[in-house]
C-alpha cells in the first residue's frame, strides 16, 4: 500500500476563504462599475440633449406674445404683443378713475 498523507485542511480552509472575498470584491467592483455607467448614461440620454420640442413650443409662446396677428378675419379680432395691451389697459382704466392718460 502507497502511503497516505492527510489533507492540508488549514491550508484548504485559507484558500477557500481567499476565494470567497474575491468572489465578493469582483462582483460589488462590477456592480460599482454597471451602475456607474447606467448614471453616465441616463445623463447623456435624459439631461445633456437638448429639448428641440420644448425649445419651439417656447419660441412660438414668445412669438405670439411680442407680434400681431389674426385671431380670426370674419370676426375682425386681432392679437398684439403684451406690452401694447398692458399700456391700453392701464390708460383704459386710468380714464375710468378720472386720472390723467399714462
């Protein structure tokens, strides 16, 4: 019969331990690095590109407050720019308390 050696179970014991912690530090290093490229991503999708949409729906909301135009021909109504109506108003109003035109 060959002789037999008995196992090195410490030995088993630490390199199996080993193992485990690397195990763990590769799998949090990977979740640290999945997540930090989904935020870099979402940034790039979601925050950095320019709203095109909402950058027209603003600039026509701008335009209709400074321009006239034609609310409807028929009916004879018009649009004027903001500042203009808060003039008429204010001498409008002006006039109807008895106060001098501004």
């Amino acid at each position: 019969m060959a002789p037999h050696e008995d196992v090195n179970t410490p030995l088993l014991a630490l390199i199996g331990l080993l193992g485990s912690i690397l195990v763990f530090a590769v799998i949090v290093l990977l979740t640290i690095l999945y997540y930090g490229a989904e935020a870099r991503q979402e940034y790039v999708k979601n925050v950095s590109q320019p709203y095109a949409e909402l950058d027209n729906l603003l600039a026509s909301q701008r335009a209709k407050l400074v321009e006239y135009r034609w609310l409807d021909q028929k009916s004879k109504s018009v649009a004027i720019p903001i500042d203009r109506a808060m003039q008429l108003v204010v001498a409008e109003l002006s006039q109807a308390n008895g106060r001098d035109k501004l």
